[in-house]
C-alpha cells in the first residue's frame, strides 16, 4: 500500500480511501464488512463516512451507514484507522438537527462517536457550504472538540475556492491548524475545481479527496458493461457527444491494456493536489480494481491523451480570460 500525508499534515492516509456510502442501505452489513476486510488486509486504513450516509433523503435510518462501520471498528485496533466523516446534513427533523450551527456541531459529533463505536474522529468535516454561517462560531464549536480529544483533524467538502481562503484565514487569526482536506466531485468527466478549489487547496495545504472519482460508473466501463441495467441506464441519459467520449476513452483504455475503471483512478492518483480519491465499492472485486490501480503508472503521453480526451477547464482567470 502506497501511503501520503492528509494536506499539510503529519497524518499519513492510503492514497485509496474506503467510501462506506453504500452500506446499509445498498450493501448488507455481512458484505460491508467483507469489504472493510478486504481493504484492511491490504493496508487501506482511510475510512470515510457521514452522519447522513444510509438514511436517504428525509428518511428513518439516520446514521445507518455509521453504525455499519462501527460494528466493524470494534473488531480492529483503533490507532491503526483513520476514521473521516461529516456534518451538515438533516439528521432529524428539528430546526437545530442539520447545518453548522454549534449546537447541531455537538449534536452531531456525539451521535457519529456513538454510531461508530469509538471515542475520538481522525477527520471531521463540513459536508457541504452554509451561505452566511458564522466562521467564527464554527471555528470555535471546532475548537473546543478538539480540546476535548473528540476530533483531531477537521476538513470541508463541496466548498468553493474563496469559502476554503476564507475559512483558513480565519482558523489563521485564532492560530489554529485549520482545514486539512477539501473533498470534492472529480474526475477525467468533471474537472471544474481545477480552476479555483485546486489552486486554494494547494495554497493553504489541504489535500484532495476526490469523491465520484468514476463519474457515477461514466468512466467504468460503461459500454463494456451495457448488459446490466444500471449502466443501461446510465448509457440512455447520456447525449451523443458524452457518448462518443466515453467509447474512444474505453477505446484507449483497451490500446494501453488498461481497465478504464482502473484508468480512471489511476489519473487521479497522478494529479499532484489529491490525496486519495475516496472509492464506495458495492462488491469486493471493487475494491480489488481499486487497489489495482496504485499499480498503474502512467506516461507523460498517456496523460497528454487523456487531457485532449477529458480536457480540463484550466485555472481561472488564464481558463476563461487572457
């Protein structure tokens, strides 16, 4: 297993972080744990989660996908996991159970330090922006989880460039570390935040996770696989264009011998901002492709063919003005 710092900081992480999305609701906690298994064996000790993972939208089973995970974290040596997960979304149906609100903060850590069996999180992150939430009140809600030994790291997810220079620079008036890790949607199909997320990220040291690393399955073989309904169906919402892309990128992938599955993680694992991109298998041989990944290196040629293919939006303002 091939390991890196989280950011600027002294944790290492494996450069293949075990998404636990799917557990639950999608896979039974049996397959779950043969999963977690799996990627504890070969040395993945990058686990994240949410608060909000398993429930569905407004549904009863909040937290599932936590207790899941959990179940599981008993059963291995604690100090050799890196648990991530977040907090944002509706946890209930109260005014004060979603947002990033110190209140709900409190509320939340409390519950996902129940859910998943264990008394501190490595990783704590801002699951999505509050448009006009108070740095300062979250800074400090922060700031006391961390005295308290709850949490040791914090990070935000889907944040814009200037909310993640925003948030830093206020963490650097109080003198603290700060956010760590951005986790956003990329891959080869959806490189918007090379404009501006990127270069804040780099700047203020956070590292990249990458969630969706495969487009929703778009980078996956999607032709290859247009038997099963899933992606049958994800091939019908596709307009001409995409389609086409999506033939001559699975096209290169079978010239070079590669799986474009395999491909497609194996790109972000040689941009220099990610970290790790964040994989949500739902079977075994998922994160068996995963791993497969970290052994792939790719070419200064290789990787100009895959920007013409999936080309980038480049860094704003050059990407858009002279």
């Amino acid at each position: 297993m091939l390991y890196t710092s989280l950011g600027r900081s002294s944790l290492r992480v494996s450069r293949i972080c075990l998404g636990t999305m799917n557990f639950g609701p999608v896979v039974g906690t049996a397959a779950s744990h043969e999963i977690l298994d799996l990627a504890f064996a070969a040395g993945i000790n990058f686990i994240d989660s949410a608060d909000v993972y398993g429930s569905g939208p407004f549904g009863d089973n909040y937290g599932q996908s936590e207790e899941v995970l959990g179940e599981w974290v008993t059963t291995r040596p604690r100090d050799q996991l890196v648990l991530a997960t977040k907090v944002h979304g509706p946890m209930g149906e109260g005014p004060n159970d979603e947002g990033l609100s110190a209140l709900h903060i409190r509320h939340a850590v409390e519950g996902s330090l129940r859910r998943m069996r264990t008394d501190y999180i490595d990783l704590y992150q801002m699951h999505h922006i509050v448009p006009g939430a108070q740095v300062d009140e979250i800074w400090e809600a922060f700031s006391v989880l961390r005295q308290q030994g709850k949490v040791l790291y914090f990070g935000s997810s889907n944040f814009p460039g200037w909310n993640i220079a925003q948030y830093q620079e206020a963490a650097q008036d109080r003198h603290l570390l700060g956010l760590v890790a951005e986790q956003s949607v990329y891959n080869l199909a959806q490189r918007a935040i090379e404009q501006e997320v990127i270069p804040a990220a780099e700047h203020y040291g956070l590292g990249i996770l990458p969630w969706s690393p495969l487009g929703g399955g778009l980078l996956a073989g999607l032709l290859q696989k247009s038997d099963r309904a899933r992606s049958a169906k994800k091939l019908d919402e596709l307009g001409d264009e995409t389609r086409d892309r999506v033939a001559r990128y699975e096209a290169l992938a079978g010239e070079w011998g590669l799986d474009p599955a395999e491909l497609g993680l194996a790109w972000l694992l040689h941009q220099p901002a990610v970290t790790a991109p964040i994989v949500g298998p739902r079977t075994t041989g998922q994160i068996e492709s995963a791993l497969r990944a970290l052994e792939i290196t790719l070419s200064a040629e290789q990787l100009e063919a895959l920007d013409e293919l999936w080309p980038g939006p480049g860094r704003a303002p050059e990407g858009y003005a002279w």
